[in-house]
C-alpha cells in the first residue's frame, strides 16, 4: 500500500514544478537569460525528486494501486508537461530568433568589410592602406 504521505509530497513537488515552469515561461517571454538558469537548476531538482518518489510508490504498491496514484496525479503531471512542451517550443523560437539576428549581423558586416577594385570586382577591405609611403 502507498502511503499518503508520499502522495502528499509528490503532490507538493508537482505544484513546486507548476510555478517554476509558469517563471520559466515568464522570464523566457521577458528574455532574462539569467534567471533561466537558477530556474533550470529547479527544475532538475524538482524532476530528481519526483523521480525518486515514483520510484518508491512503485516498490511499495501492487500495478493497481500505483495505477491509481498515478491517476490521482494526472492533472497535475499533464499540467506539467503541457507547460513544459510551451517553455520548450518558446525556447526554439528564441533561439531561431537569436540565429537569424546573428546572420543578419554577420552579413552585414561582411558587407561593410569589402570593397570594389579597379576592376569592379569586391575584394576585402584592408584596414591598412598599402602603397602609401609615410
């Protein structure tokens, strides 16, 4: 038989999970790269420990009643996922985001680097004129 208490306690880890995802998704939106990773480190912890806790429930119960307690934590875990799969799909848009800005930059300052011979060709800018005598 599971014991209550590590329903209850899986039940607190999981809403512990819900809010940092919910700051995940805030500081994702508001582009705070350093708390990300304070979250990140939560968010491990959280998961290590739900980790631990199902494993326990499911040495100390038959396939029925850890069936059950799973069912009990349904809403909460599909909670998690669904906000978890948000954050993450946020995460590949910034980062895309991130991509095309560096190429823009990139190409851009490319651009700026070459310059036209006597020929019309492009040839890269030099930062030190040649053939000038001081």
């Amino acid at each position: 038989m599971i014991d209550q208490t590590l329903l209850q306690q899986q039940q607190k880890r999981l809403t512990a999970l819900q809010e940092v995802l919910e700051k995940e998704f805030a500081a994702l939106k508001q582009r705070q790269v350093i708390e990300l990773a304070e979250l990140a480190n939560s968010k491990t912890t959280l998961l290590a420990q739900l980790t631990a806790l199902d494993n326990q429930a499911r040495q100390n119960a038959s396939d029925d009643e850890y069936q059950s307690w799973r069912e009990n934590l349904h809403d909460l875990l599909r909670s998690c996922r669904e906000k978890n799969e948000v954050n993450g799909k946020l995460i590949e848009m910034n980062l895309i985001a991130s991509r095309k800005l560096s190429t823009i930059l990139a190409q851009a300052r490319d651009r700026d680097a070459m310059t036209y011979n006597d020929h019309g060709l492009t040839q890269p800018r030099s930062s030190m004129p040649l053939g000038i005598k001081a």
